[in-house]
C-alpha cells in the first residue's frame, strides 16, 4: 500500500472520484473511458500509476490525441477502493469543475497551471 507524497491531497481527491461516481459524472473502465473520450465526452482521466503497460496502449493514444489530461494515482487498489469497487485501472470524468478539482489535488500542492 503506498502513501504517496501528498497522501491528504490524495484522499481528497478519491473522495472527489466517489462523488463523481454517485453523481454519473464517472466513467470507469478502459472501455468506458475510451468511448466517452471519442465523443469529446471527457474533461479528465485518472489513471493508477500500476497500470500495465497493455492498459495504457490501448487508453493513453487516445486521450492524448483527444486533449484529455491524465493524472496518475498512487495504485489500483486505491483507486478502485474509492469507488467501492475491486482494482480499477483507469477513471474519465465528465465534470469540468469536478475534473479541475482532482487535477489540482492530485498535481501536489494546487499548482495547476491549466494553461
């Protein structure tokens, strides 16, 4: 289990990803990720930083090349803990302020230059 640096900024943001999901602001999932991304759907993705290297072929292409921005959670587990959920690889949320609010955690110490 890793605590990574700025494990309180972390919480926030899962705890963000969980509101998210409650909301149907949240899609989970490379293939849910990957259709809503395709349909300009997505204001951010959030991607355990545990992801193997045949889930981040086949997601990162197309984020990248879509505009979505991606930040990197400390694991799977983690990340699909707060969700309720088993180990979940990668999330998209379609919220744009939700989305600004867990980059900006997730970024360190609210350093977000989205410009």
């Amino acid at each position: 289990m890793s605590e990574a640096a700025g494990s309180g900024a972390e919480e926030r943001a899962l705890g963000l990803l969980g509101i998210a999901l409650r909301g149907g602001r949240l899609e989970v999932g490379t293939t849910s990720v990957k259709e809503s991304a395709r349909k300009g759907g997505l204001a951010a993705a959030v991607l355990a930083a545990d992801a193997g290297e045949n889930a981040r072929d086949r997601v990162l292409p197309l984020l990248e090349a879509t505009g979505v921005p991606v930040v990197e959670v400390a694991d799977g587990e983690t990340l699909g803990a707060a969700l309720g959920r088993d180990r979940t690889v990668i999330v998209g949320l379609t919220d744009e302020g939700l989305a600004r609010e867990v980059m900006n955690a997730l970024a360190g110490d609210g350093d977000a230059d989205g410009s």
